[in-house]
C-alpha cells in the first residue's frame, strides 16, 4: 500500500475568458493505511479534489505522488487506484458477480478461475454471497453499494476513493454501512480518501478530517481536535452537529460585551483576545448548562436568565432553543443540549451557565480562532 501526497495543487477553470479557481493551492498528506475525509459544502472543490487524485481531472499546477510516483501525467487506468461513485454506477444488463469481476477481466491477464476466486473472496466479505446472480435491479439500494463496493476491493489497488457513497440510503442503512466500511477498511489496510458534505461521517469514520470551503484548505487533524480547537470560524461552525452558538460583540475591559449580556474574561482567555477588538464568541450546545434551582448563584459572573422557546426531545438527549428575555430575533437565540431524562418546558423561564473553560473566541474581521478549549486528547485515549 501507499501514501498518497497533495503538493500545492490547484485547479483552474476557464469560463468565458474568466477564471473560475475550484481548488487553491492544497496541500495534504495521506499516510499508509490512513482513512482520510474531504469535508466541506457543496461546491466548495472536494469532489473536484477527488477527480483529480483519480486522473479524470487535469491539474492546473502542483503535483499528487502515490507513494515516490507523481501521477499528474499517469492515465487513470494505470494510477492503481479503485473508485467507489454516489451513483454506484453498476452495469444494469450485468449481474453482480459480472459488475464486481469486469474491471479485472479487463485489466489483467488473470484466468479466469483466479477472478472468480477473488469474487467469491470479496462477496463472502461483503456478505452478498447469495446475491451474486441477480442483477442491479433486483438489488436494494444497499445491496447494490455493496456491488459497487467489491467491485473496488477485488482490484487490491494502492488507494480505495470513495465519492459520497453512502449519500443515496436511508438513514438507517446509511449509520450500519459507515460501521461497515471503517472495518473493511481496517482490515483491508488500503489508504482511503472519502469525501462528504455530511460532518457526521467525517467525525465517525475518520482517521483524519480535511475541511475545505471555497476551494481552500482550511484545517486537518483528528475528528477531536477539528471539533474542539477549531482554527477557524467556518470550520467551528461546520463540524459539530448541533452547531456552535456565536455571538458577536466587542472587547472591552477584559470582558466579551454583546447586546443582551456581558461574559468576563479570565486571565488566559484576556491575554489571549488582547489586542483585537470586533469578536465573536462561541460555545458549543453541549457546554451550555441548564441548571436546577440548587446550582444557581454557584458562579453568578457567567450565569444568564433566558426563556425556552423550543424543546426538541430526541430520546437521549433534548435540545433547547433559547433567547434573551425580551428579543424577538431568532438569530440572537442560543441552543443548549441537555439530558433526556431532564424535563425543561416550553415558555418556562431558565438560567444559564456558560463554563469559561469551554468558550471559544474569534476574531470577526478575520475569522480566525484567538481562544480555544484546552482539550488534552492523550488524556482521553481509552486505554484497553
């Protein structure tokens, strides 16, 4: 297997004598074995990325290395690189034992009994052994997945690409297929690189994220380090479902000043905004406390009346919708997250703490992150 290498590359359309820039100058390094995912909205360059990687986009400038081999001039045929499409795109006149050994047949010199072994191999794996003489259209949405996935493993190429493959099931089958590919992956030991708009597959399947917006790099580093030491407003604000809450304001004296409340700063949070001025400042759903009568007063400089708006029950857990008393404008509201088991009514009136240890802190202008949350991730490794 191999490592797969991004150097400054860039791709450049021209549209009507004006250049349209799909992706800026990105760097990134994909180690052996690692399961790396491109994240980021629709249209921001990731797929574009991912074809280029594949050799069915030309590159503008840079260059891409599988291991010490550059293949920006290498056809797509010959990079060993197996791709896995949203669409599936199975053969439908061909039934699924033909989709998963057409590619070798075409590609190698195998006999014919060696590809049918490797078929048998993958099927049994892919837990479609009883499937493989139907065709496409006698498959399910998630059988045909399947196909398209063992179509992709029989080749044992250097590097598995996988465009949004899980994007067309339902929700259910889409949370067991996420389970499934990260243990084919780590089983096969193939390099991966998987792109998605959904910040919930990037956080559950990755070794590693990539989040990209407008054809720029904006951050990579492991799913725990993208979500709580954000580099930036765009990526703290796209990782993490529900979203963070932002409130923008001022520095003043040591303290965040917004319309509707004053948040003081401490020490290291001061001497970390020291110097800006126009701010944002950010607290993820999760860290907002709703508290019980007994815990309030416990730290009055960072606790806030707000009114319940909305209560969304979802088994174990509630998310509250919360807003200053007295407003009107949705915009200013906050979520909090808390216990299921915890009952908070709609219309009732809550007081809020915001830990200081949690917050996060911006600056406006420029997006970029001052403050965040100290997170020691060795410390939360599980030790088995």
């Amino acid at each position: 297997m191999s490592s797969l290498t991004l150097d400054h590359v860039t791709k450049v359309y021209q549209d009507d004598e004006e250049e349209v820039v799909a992706v800026d100058d990105v760097s990134v390094e994909i180690e052996d074995e690692e399961f790396l995912v491109l994240v980021g909205p629709s249209g921001c360059g990731k797929s574009t990325t991912l074809r280029m990687i594949a050799g069915l986009e030309t590159i503008t400038e840079g260059e891409i290395r599988l291991g010490d081999r550059v293949i920006n001039d290498v056809d797509t045929q010959d990079r060993d690189i197996a791709m896995v499409f949203q669409s599936y795109a199975l053969y439908p006149h061909l039934s699924a034992r033909r989709n998963i050994s057409f590619g070798l047949e075409q590609s190698t010199d195998l006999p014919d009994s060696d590809i049918q072994e490797r078929v048998e191999e993958v099927a049994s794996m892919m837990g479609i052994s009883d499937l493989l003489d139907r065709k496409p259209g006698q498959l399910s949405g998630g059988q045909q997945q399947r196909v398209a996935l063992g179509r992709a493993i029989v080749r044992d190429p250097e590097l598995f690409l996988m465009d949004e493959p899980l994007s067309n099931l339902d929700a259910k089958l889409r949370a067991e297929m996420r389970t499934e590919l990260q243990q084919l992956q780590r089983q096969l030991g193939v390099t991966t690189v998987y792109v998605t708009h959904d910040q919930t597959e990037a956080m559950t399947m990755s070794d590693r994220i990539a989040v990209i917006d407008q054809g720029e790099l904006q951050q990579v580093g492991e799913p725990l380090e993208l979500y709580h030491e954000p580099n930036n407003l765009f990526v703290a604000e796209f990782i993490g479902e529900p979203s963070m809450n932002f409130f923008n304001g001022s520095y003043e004296g040591s303290s965040f000043v917004h319309d509707h409340f004053e948040y003081p700063f401490g020490p290291q949070i001061d001497d970390d905004v020291d110097g800006a001025s126009d701010i944002v400042l950010g607290i993820r759903p999760e860290e907002v406390v709703v508290l019980d009568d007994a815990a309030v007063g416990d730290d009055p400089d960072h606790e806030y009346e707000m009114d319940v708006t909305v209560v969304e029950p979802m088994g174990d857990q509630n998310v509250v919708h919360l807003s200053f008393p007295g407003t009107d404008d949705m915009s200013e509201d906050m979520v909090a997250v808390t216990s299921g088991l915890r009952e908070v009514a709609e219309g009732s009136r809550a007081t809020i703490h915001i830990p200081e240890d949690t917050v996060h802190v911006f600056d406006n202008r420029t997006g970029d992150a001052l403050h965040d949350r100290q997170l020691d991730l060795t410390a939360q490794t599980l030790q088995l």
